[in-house]
C-alpha cells in the first residue's frame, strides 16, 4: 500500500463486513458449523435469530454467542417454514442475512442398500428446505435491494464421497438451483453462494471417524494442510459472504477444505 503523505506511515485499510445492525437467520445453529456463523455475524454486530429443532440447545447457544433470538424449528418440517421466517420478522425485522445449515444425512458404506425413506428425508432437508426459506426471505431482501443468502454443502459436491451418497447426491441438486437462483437475484442486489466445508472439527466429523484422535490422523495424513479445519475459519469464510465486499460474489461454490479438493 501506498504510504499516507508526509507522514511515511502506511495507510492501513481494515475490511468493514457491513454487516452492524443487519438481521441475520442461520439455522442448524445449536451447534458445529452453524453455531460458529452465528457467533461470527453477532459479533460484527448482526441482529442474529438462530434455530435447531432442541429448545434447550438452541436457548444455551443464543446465551453463549449474543444472539438476538432463538427459534425452535426442524428442517424436515417444511410446513413450518412460515411461521419461522414470521416470527425472526416480528422479533427483529426483515431477514437481511439468511444462512442456511443443515444437518448431513447418516453415512451409508452401501449407496444401494439405502432405504426409501432415508433419500426422501435428505431430499427434503437439503434441496427443499432451502428452497422454502428463500421462497419466503428473497423477496424482502430484492425490494430492499440487498440480501445475502449462503448455503452450507459439503465438498461432496465436487468429489464424492463414498459413504456420504445422500449428502453428495442432493445437496448437489440444490447447488443446482442456487446457481439458478443467483442469476435471477442479482440484479437486485442479493448474492446467492454456497459453501463447501471440507474435514472441520466438529462432533460430526469425529463422530464419522470414530474419534477426535483418529479425526486429526486421518486429516494429518489426507489433506494438504495437514489438519482438520476450525470452525472459526469456516466461519471467516462465511462472514465473508454475508459481507459488503462479497457484493460482486454470487452463484459461486467456495470450499473451505485445506486443499483437499484435488479437481481444478
């Protein structure tokens, strides 16, 4: 950077999120991935309302970060969606900011001996429970003339992985449809992204791997960085998105994986 005049001192710019004052959802926020955006956007100053299907959860984890709601609410229910994005709108104001965080599917070590029931659940969790909630927010956010709405996948999309079928094959269905949904949303300056974690340490993480010990070898030995993530820099990433100098970001895929993707 250039130095400021006559005083030989470095003008030093520090990104502003703009993201003070404004209303943000996440859902799936009682913990892991979602607990960590939300804890990100309150602490630039967001109006956060969280939600998760555990009053308790959901109630502690709005204690512990500062959120500004809790909301109890199942991502399989979509009838209920409504009545959630009604109530975020009556506590705190229209959504500004919506992440949407959604619990993976069970692991299934056979993709042909996974019952019915279980790709209908996942296919609703994670292709139309998107879609209801930015049914419901995108047309505030299109005659305010801004919106951010990122959706948290998986690197699954990119690169299968083999005990992870329900996740790939649907949240790939939905990064579909939000590519789709950017290009109609643009113009009135709302961005539509996706995030794609990787190996973060989370209890989902060490709960597919056995244990948190085996987590972090399996990471050490598989992954560029040498590592599992932190949810404090997945959420980094987020914040990002959800920030004023991610307005020209949108219908973009952004892993946040340590190198572990290896297709360009």
């Amino acid at each position: 950077m250039a130095a400021s005049a006559g005083t030989g001192r470095q003008d030093k710019r520090i990104m502003r999120t703009g993201l003070e004052g404004r209303v943000a959802l996440v859902t799936g926020a009682s913990k892991g991935l979602g607990r960590g955006i939300a804890a990100a956007l309150a602490a630039e100053g967001a109006r956060v309302a969280i939600s998760s299907r555990s009053r308790e959860r959901v109630e502690a984890a709005a204690r512990e970060i500062g959120a500004a709601g809790a909301f109890v609410h199942d991502s399989a229910d979509l009838d209920a969606v409504p009545g959630l994005v009604s109530s975020v709108v009556d506590a705190l104001g229209p959504i500004e900011v919506l992440v949407v965080n959604t619990g993976g599917p069970p692991a299934t070590p056979d993709p042909l001996a996974v019952p019915r029931e279980q790709w209908d659940d996942a296919h609703r969790t994670l292709v139309l429970f998107p879609l209801a909630l930015i049914e419901h927010v995108a047309p505030g956010m299109a005659q305010a003339g801004w919106g951010r709405i990122v959706n948290v996948a998986s690197i699954a999309v990119r690169e299968p992985i083999d005990p992870l079928v329900l996740s790939g094959v649907h949240r790939t269905g939905a990064l579909s449809a939000l590519k789709t949904l950017s290009r109609r949303l643009a113009p009135d300056g709302v961005t539509v992204n996706t995030l794609l974690p990787g190996r973060i340490a989370t209890d989902r993480m060490i709960e597919l791997h056995g244990s948190a010990e085996a987590a972090q070898a399996a990471a050490a030995a598989d992954i560029p960085a040498g590592r599992l993530g932190t949810v404090e820099e997945f959420a980094a990433a987020a914040t990002f998105l959800c920030s004023d100098a991610a307005s020209y970001v949108t219908g973009t895929a952004l892993p946040v994986d340590g190198g572990a993707l290896s297709g360009l």
